[in-house]
C-alpha cells in the first residue's frame, strides 16, 4: 500500500502517484486503454479537481476529503474472503446473481470471469482487458467525459478493476445481476473502481448495485462506470447507498443510448456520509427514453448530491426526472439536474422534478433544475419546492385521531413512497419500502446487512426525529 | 400550408428594420478615449463633483484594475477594448430653460421622433419627465408639483451639487463598487443619471419616469439611477430606452439603486428597446446592467417589472435584497429575442428577514437565432423564518434555431420557508393557433393574440401609459414574425 506526502496540491500528489505506478496500474491491459489512461491523468493534471467555483460543485466540496492521508491499494492486497460470511444481502427473497467488489478488486470463487449458456460474460473488468480486449477497447472510455475538470478524469488514470457485464443480442437476463461494493480497511483508503456495461440489441439487463461499508474508517471511493445501450436495449438500473459517515462516495455514471433503448435508473441514499452521484444520460438516437429516480434520507451532518445530466441529442425522445429528499438535522443536498435539448431534437418531452423537505432550520437544501433548450417543438418542464410537509394533509391525519408522530410519519412515507413506488422489482420494492420506514423511524443502522459484528463499535443509530418536524 | 405561412410570416419578422434607428447629429463634448484616473479626473470636474464622489470613482476605478471580465453568463460576444471608448459625451449647447421653446430644437425632434410628449401633454398624463439624452439631463419638468411635496426628482449631478449629503449617504449602499466588474466600471466612470428621494410619509402623485437614449457614436453609457424612499413613501418610477442605429456596439453599464425603507414600497418599471444589431448580429448594444434593491425596513416592498426587447446582448438581473421582516420583493419580465440577440437575465431574491415573500414571473420569448436565459437565484438563509417564494418562468419558442433556457438556483437554509419553482418550454400551441384560425383571425393576429396572452400576466404589472407602449414593442418585436 502506497502513502501519499504532504505539502504538495491534491493535484499533483495524483500526478506523481501516477507516474511512479504507471507499471502496476496498465498491468495486462491492451495498448489503446494505456494510452487512455496517459491522457486521462494528462487531462487531470491539467485541470484538477473540481473546487467550489466549478459550476456544477459549488455546493460539495472535496476539501474536508483531502484532510485524510489515503492509502491506495494498486497491488489488491485486501485480504481475500469468504464474502458470504461477512456480508448478506438484506433482501432475502431476491434471486441474483451477485457479483462482490471489496476495495474495488473484483472477488471470486470459482473463475474472474463467467460467461454464461446464453452468452452473457460477467466478471471483472481487469480480467476481461486480457480475455476480451477487443470488446473492452471497443467502448472503453467512449461515454465519459474526461475533459472537464474532475473525478472522472482520475478514475481513469487510476482504475484497475471493476464490473464488466457484456449482454448479447435478444438476450433478456431473467435474474438481476447484483454488484456489491464493499469498502473494508483499516487505514483511509482511495479506490477507483470502473464499471462497463455493454448490452447489444433486444437485450434485457436487470443491474442493483450496492455500496457498503463494513468498517467506521475513512473511505474515499472515486467509481465511473460507462453503460451502452444498443436498439431496444432496456435496463434497470439501481443504486443503493448505506454507507458509513465517514465514507464518501463519488460515482460518476455515464449512459449511452441507441435507437429506442429504454433506461430506468433509480438512485437511493440511505446513508453516507458523503456522497454525489452524478449521471450523464445521452439520447443518442429517437424514440429513446430515459427515466431518472432519486430519493435520499439524510441527516447528521450527511452530505448528499444528485447531479444530472440528460443530454436530449436526437428527436422525439422522452425523459424524466423525479428526485426528493428529505433532510434532518445539519444534513445537505444539492440537486443539480439538466436537460440539454440540441438543435434537432424536435418532439422532445422532458420533465424534471425536484421536492424537499427540511426538517430543522440547520438542514440545507440547494436545488438547480436547468433547461437549455435548443429546438422549438418540444415540451419541457421542471420545477423545485423546498419546504415542509402539507398542514392541510396533517390537519387532515390528526382530525382522523392520529397522533401527530404517526401523522408526520406517515406523510414522510408517503413523500418517499412516491420514488418508491416506481421500482419494478417486486422483493426489492418491498425490501426497500421496508428500509425506507425503519429509516424514517430511525432504525435502520448501516450495520443493519451487516453479519460482520464488529466488536469494536457500536451500530451507529441515524434518527429523523419526528418531534423536530 | 400553415408551416410555408409561418416561414413566410416569420422570415418578414425577422427582416423587419428597427424602427426607432435614427442619429441626431448635435456637437458634443467628449473625454479623449480611453480610461486612465486623468479620464476619471476630467469627468469628475467636467461634472463640478464634490471631492467625496471623486475619491469614491478613483477607488473604484483602482479595484476595477483588479478584476476581470466575467464570463459565466450564457452569452458570447467579442472581447471589449475598455480603451477603446468615450467615457463621458455631454450636448455643448447647454444653457439652462425655462421653457420647453428655448431648448434646441434638434433635440426635440429627437425627442419626438421617439414619440415622447415632452410637452403639456405629459402634465396631462401626469408624467414628470426628466430627459436624458447621452447622459445629460436636458429638461426635467414638473419640478414644481414635486417639490410642494418635498420629493427631490432630478439629474445625478444635479443631486450632487444640490443634496451631496443625501446622494453621499446612500451611493453604493445597495450596490457597492466592489459588487461586479461592470459595477466596478460605472461606479468609476457613470456621466450622469437620475436621482429621486422621496420624504418621510409621502405619496408621490405622479408616474416618474425618465428616458433615456444612447445618441453619440462609440460612447459608453454609463448612468446610474439612485432612488430612495424613506419610511412610509410610495412612488412609481419608469424608465425606457431606445437607441439610434449605429454599426458599433455600445456598452450600457449602468447602475440602478433603490433603497426602500419602513414600510415604504418602490415600484420600478423598465421598457428596453435599445438596437438589438441587424438581422446577421452586426452592431448592436450590450446591455450589462446592475439592478438592485434594498427592502431595508419591515413592510418595505421593491418590484421590478421589466419588458426587454432590444439589445444585442442584454445581462441583468434586478434584484431585492429582502432585509425588513415582513418585506417583499417582485419581479415580473417578458424579454422578447430575435435574430442574433442574446438575453440572460432574471433575478436574485435574497430572503434575510422574517416572513419575507417574493414573486418572480418571468416570460421568455425567442426567435430567429437567438438565445434567451432566465438564471435566478432565490435564497432563504437560516434567519428568514417563514420565507415564502414563489417563481414561474416560461419560455416560448417561435422557431427552430433558436434556444431557450432555464437556470434556477434555489438555496435554502431553514425549515419553514417554502420555496417553489416552476418552468416550461414549449412552442407555441398548435391548437389555440387552429381555434384562433379557425375563426377567421390570420396567422399574425392569432400569433399576436396568443404571445400578448402569454405575456398579460406581466404587462398587467406596468404603469398604463407604459402597457400600451410596451404591447406595441411586443408586436413589432415580433411583427409578421410570429406575433
């Protein structure tokens, strides 16, 4: 494991970083992702991390991130385990085929890579650089932007390993593919993990993916992952966050997509110190659709951000966003949502929906829907409301003799339930409604998929205390 | 059929000449070019300033030095030679009237031309008038009915040479020279403007309003308006513009502060129809404005209501700074761009106070190829229990090259304040165009129709002489166009 000094910029301690791992970081990998990689830590060096006057971070800032000196694992010296037995998945009647990073390096049993009877190939991305390295080349780096200033930039300078799925044509996977992304060490770590989806035509792909921490240490989780979706490709997509308040998770998701290709993506934060989830959908042909959710449950001093970006570049296309958050005492979140219609793309319908409700006057809430707007016959729409639950509403509950805990409780839900209600996955639905209602009860505790039992700590206990609302 | 109508209709928009284009050609009094402290220096006592307003410009021009141009706004030009312009033109013949008959009568045609009845038919509609016409004040009437009530209405350097303690106490107060670059600039360099101070408890009886006209060629207007309403006054204030076309672009920084005090309210409305540029972006004002105001005590109330559709390129954002508890803040715009025009404008609403409210209506208007932002910013900060905010902002395209946009900015910062947001963009109804048709009435008429009601909720805001005005700029903006 690699220390880094002090007394440089951020910036240029990952530069260096860079160039003395150069060898063990290109490992196996074929010659045009190494010279991705070259230019992407070029383009980092350049124009470094995102700060405060970057327009889409001006209410996250990495700084209070760098006041931990991280250690990166380039070697996966993580301490291979049996995962089964420190880690369930807390949704018991959920048949997946479940794939587990830890540290960002891939974990196996039997084979780095499966391909399975139907011709689906699942397995770690580095390994696949070496089986496949056609297919890897073919789109790695293809939907990430690496010009701005950011994190995605340093993903790939610095990535070695993480999900590769790759679904054939007419393919329709029947069991949800789930990815587990467990942190777990005992110094500060920084990991790069990369993700790359790849579903040609007709195919049907089911992903959750998971981030959890076992450990209180100090984490700084730098993920990209790059999906493409060929004609009439479908995808559901989650992301489910319960992390550690000392965690902080920066993902970076970038979707490509092809004629009449359908995504739905749904975005939950239950808990995480900080976290920012940035999603970059691009309409690439007609009749494609993208539909966005997002809930995050936040309080302590939790710092969630959505940003998102639904680039419209082709006709008659759809797309919708419907992100809300509720916060409790000193949390933050910023919602920054866009949509892009360029020049030609006529019959566009976007919408975009941002709600809030705070729960103490230390709670913020920053919300930034943004139309540009190029094309004429198109509907658009977006709106934000920042404010409290509906007096009529709970005048409404109490006059039905509930008790105004129970009342706020159930309006709360409700709030949620609206993002809820959209997951198509039956048991996951169910699990995750559950989850929702202990957490808003403030009893879900990050250890709560947890069989680890660390001796050392208590569970940590996030309330939203309903006598503040 | 309707698709080759609606071509034709809006290509005759599109080609249709600014009506307004005209140059008076009168001797003028100018600063060498450029900007040094001597031009600073020589405006300062061309103008017979007191030493406090020339020490405040040099100390603003000195900070100015220290900035740069900003360039986050949604509009590209290319880059301004600051050196390159007249910062101070004044009309040489200057004596002071009595009357109307003695002013020069090139200028009253001017005046004319542009349809404003300096005469005794603005007593009639009982509307002060005080011209400014390349940034010196020409004629101000009806002195007299303002000054049985005590309100001071009159040129900036006139308020500098009459009441130096009123303008010293309240210059940069709300926009302080420190706030932008262009802020910066004015503040080191503004000609002239206008001044207005209305006393303790009184009810201004008439519409102020003043015109303003950008006339020499290569001078940068740079006026700035202060308007102070102590506790308990109420006044109306308007403000209008058009510009003489001329191939280069001028720069318009201006500077417009409104302090409103105790439950006093400021009603501030602005009709801008400088040169937008011909139809390929040639020429053209650049219109980068500082507007804001300051609701200082409880009940105070500031609303800006604006009608922009001149301009090459128009960035501003009328602002209220909601301090007083209980105070509230308006702002209602229809910004109209065609051909090349750029606009980025909106407001701020800054909630420091308790059960402060704020209403933005904005209605954005493109065409031809141009590029039409709304970018606002509403912020509650912990102390302003009870904020209450409410934004609507539509955009209409007429067009499929032009561009509409959207960008909001809530910031919210306690439990109890409510904050909504709301915005569409659409085109223009394919099926209140049928039923207006349908009906007999043309394609302009029903195009016409429908953009006056879709801009109504904000032209009911303006003062009625305004309205009227402002409904006719909006059917030539767009005349045979698409409206």
């Amino acid at each position: 494991m690699q220390h880094i000094t002090q007394n440089i910029t951020a910036e240029e301690q990952m530069f260096r970083l860079f160039q003395e791992n150069l060898d063990t970081l290109k490992g196996q990998e074929p010659e045009s992702i190494s010279r991705l990689r070259q230019k992407a830590a070029e383009n980092f060096h350049k124009n470094g991390f995102p700060h405060e006057k970057t327009e889409n971070w001006r209410f996250t800032s990495l700084d209070p991130l760098f006041q931990s000196e991280y250690h990166h694992d380039f070697t996966n010296q993580s301490r291979p385990f049996d995962i089964e037995k420190i880690f369930t998945c807390d949704v018991y009647d959920l048949d997946t085929f479940s794939v587990t990073l830890l540290n960002g390096w891939f974990v196996y049993k039997n084979a780095p890579l499966t391909r399975l009877s139907n011709g689906t190939i699942i397995g770690g991305l580095s390994k696949a650089m070496e089986v496949y390295p056609d297919l890897v080349e073919k789109y790695m780096g293809q939907a990430a932007n690496l010009e701005q200033p950011g994190l995605a930039a340093l993903n790939t300078a610095f990535f070695q390993d993480g999900l590769f799925i790759y679904v054939p044509r007419d393919v329709e996977l029947e069991k949800p593919i789930q990815l587990i992304n467990i942190v777990d060490s005992e110094n500060p770590l920084m990991i790069h993990p990369r993700h790359l989806v790849v579903q040609e035509k007709n195919s049907k792909l089911t992903l959750v993916h998971c981030d959890h921490s076992l450990t209180h240490n100090v984490s700084f989780s730098n993920s990209l992952s790059e999906t493409f979706l060929d004609e009439h490709a479908i995808l559901d997509f989650y992301k489910i966050q319960n992390k550690g308040p000392n965690s902080a998770v920066i993902n970076n998701a970038f979707f490509r997509q092809k004629h009449q290709s359908k995504l739905t993506s749904h975005s939950l934060i239950l808990n995480g110190g900080f976290t920012k989830n940035m999603i970059t959908a691009t309409l690439e042909d007609p009749q494609t659709s993208a539909v966005l959710n997002g809930l995050s449950l936040v309080d302590s001093n939790q710092h969630a951000d959505n940003q998102l970006l639904v680039d419209h570049v082709a006709p008659n296309c759809q797309s919708e966003q419907l992100y809300k958050g509720i916060l409790d005492d000193e949390a933050t979140a910023v919602f920054s949502g866009k949509i892009m219609v360029r020049k030609d793309a006529q019959k566009t319908l976007a919408y975009q929906n941002n709600k809030n409700i705070l729960l103490t006057d230390d709670a913020r809430a920053n919300a930034q829907p943004q139309l540009e707007i190029y094309a004429d016959d198109v509907k658009c729409s977006h709106g934000a409301t920042v404010g409290q639950l509906d007096p009529e509403a709970m005048f409404y509950l109490r006059s039905r003799g509930l008790s105004e805990r129970t009342a706020r409780q159930m309006l709360m839900y409700a709030f949620a339930g609206e993002v809820v209600q959209r997951i198509s996955i039956e048991p996951l639905r169910e699990r995750i409604d559950h989850m929702v209602e202990k957490r808003l009860k403030g009893e879900l505790t990050i250890c709560d998929q947890c069989v680890l039992h660390c001796n050392s700590k208590e569970p940590t206990v996030f309330n939203i205390d309903a006598s503040k609302l | 059929m309707a698709e080759e109508k609606n071509n034709e209709i809006l290509d005759e928009l599109t080609q249709s000449e600014y009506k307004y284009g005209f140059y008076t050609d009168i001797e003028m009094d100018q600063a060498p070019k450029g900007l040094t402290e001597d031009t600073i220096r020589f405006i300062s006592a061309k103008k017979k300033e007191p030493e406090f307003m020339l020490e405040f410009r040099l100390k603003a021009f000195r900070h100015w030095k220290t900035l740069k141009e900003p360039k986050w706004a949604h509009v590209h030009y290319p880059p301004i030679d600051f050196q390159d312009i007249i910062y101070y033109s004044a009309p040489r013949k200057k004596p002071k009237y009595e009357s109307l008959d003695q002013v020069d009568p090139e200028l009253l045609e001017t005046f004319d031309k542009l349809g404003i009845p300096l005469g005794e038919q603005k007593k009639l509609a009982g509307v002060a008038v005080d011209a400014v016409m390349d940034s010196v004040s020409v004629g101000t009437t009806f002195q007299k009915t303002l000054e049985e009530k005590g309100i001071i209405f009159c040129s900036f350097s006139e308020a500098l040479q009459k009441h130096p303690e009123l303008v010293k106490k309240h210059i940069g107060t709300v926009v302080p020279y420190t706030d932008n670059f262009y802020a910066a600039l004015n503040s080191a360099v503004f000609s002239d403007g206008s001044f207005c101070y209305i006393p303790k408890g009184v009810r201004c009886p008439l519409e102020l309003s003043t015109y303003f006209r950008i006339n020499a060629a290569n001078t940068g207007q740079f006026e700035r308006t202060l308007i102070v309403a102590e506790e308990g006054s109420y006044v109306s204030y308007m403000e209008g513009c058009t510009a003489p076309m001329r191939d280069e672009n001028q720069l318009h920084a201006a500077i417009v502060e409104i302090i409103s005090k105790k439950d006093a309210e400021v009603k501030y409305a602005t009709v801008q129809n400088w040169w937008p540029g011909d139809k390929k972006g040639k020429g053209g004002v650049y219109n980068f404005v500082t507007k804001r105001g300051l609701c200082e005590g409880e009940n105070a109330k500031i609303s800006w209501t604006q009608v922009e559709t001149g301009s090459a390129i128009t960035w501003k954002y009328p602002s209220v700074i909601l301090m007083g508890d209980n105070s509230v803040g308006e702002f209602y715009s229809v910004a109209v761009t065609n051909n090349m025009q750029q606009a980025d404008t909106g407001t701020k609403m800054i909630h420091l106070g308790k059960n402060t409210k704020s209403t933005i209506i904005s209605k954005g208007i493109s065409a031809g190829l141009s590029n039409n932002s709304y970018r606002g910013l509403v912020k509650t900060t912990r102390r302003a229990e009870n904020a209450r905010n409410f934004s609507q902002c539509d955009s209409l395209l007429l067009g499929d090259r032009c561009g509409a946009h959207t960008f909001p900015y809530v910031e919210v910062g306690n439990k109890s304040s409510i904050v909504e947001h709301e915005a569409t963009t659409s085109k223009i109804s394919e099926d209140q165009l049928f039923y207006c048709l349908q009906r007999g009435i043309d394609m302009e008429g029903a195009i016409g129709l429908i953009v006056n009601g879709y801009a109504k909720e904000v032209l009911s805001k303006l003062p009625m002489e305004f309205a009227v005005e402002a409904q006719k700029l909006l059917s030539i903006s767009l005349e045979g166009s698409v409206g």
